[in-house]
C-alpha cells in the first residue's frame, strides 16, 4: 500500500499526552514578549526628552525675563472685548 501524498501525516508523540501539549500550548500562548513593545518605548521616551528639553531650554534661555513681563488687566481686557473683536 502506498502512502498518499495530499494528506498529512500524524507527528510522533515523543512521550508527551494530547493534555499536556494543550497545556503547553495555552502557556505560550498567554505570554507577551517584551519585543513588541520595545519601539513604543522608544517613540515615548523620544518624546518626552524633546519636551523636557523645550521646558529646560524655555527656562534657561527667555527672551524676557518673566519678572519683567507685562501684566494685562482687567481695564485692557474690557477695551479690548468692547471693540468688537
């Protein structure tokens, strides 16, 4: 009797039970590798050191000083609103 080609062969069972194959496999399948959300990392990390450095870089270097910055009040405020802008 020849075998038939189109159909698939059963693999060995190497001593391992149907249970625990399928309990092997339901370990793999919960666990997350670390790899795929190693590029998130990366994207995040980036940004938040670009925003850092803009809060850093606004502090160290203003061009006014904050004690020097004019304050508008309330008087300005109401002008400005009753021009119909």
């Amino acid at each position: 009797m020849r075998k038939r080609t189109g159909m698939k062969v059963a693999k060995e069972d190497n001593g391992e039970s149907a249970a625990a194959k399928a309990q092997a496999a339901m370990f793999n399948r919960n666990k997350k590798s670390t790899d795929q959300m190693t590029q998130y990392y990366y994207v995040i990390g980036f940004f938040v050191a670009v925003c850092v450095f803009a809060v850093i870089f606004t502090f160290v270097n203003p061009k006014q000083k904050f004690s020097e910055m004019m304050v508008i009040d309330d008087s300005q405020i109401l002008v400005h609103n009753g021009q119909g802008h």
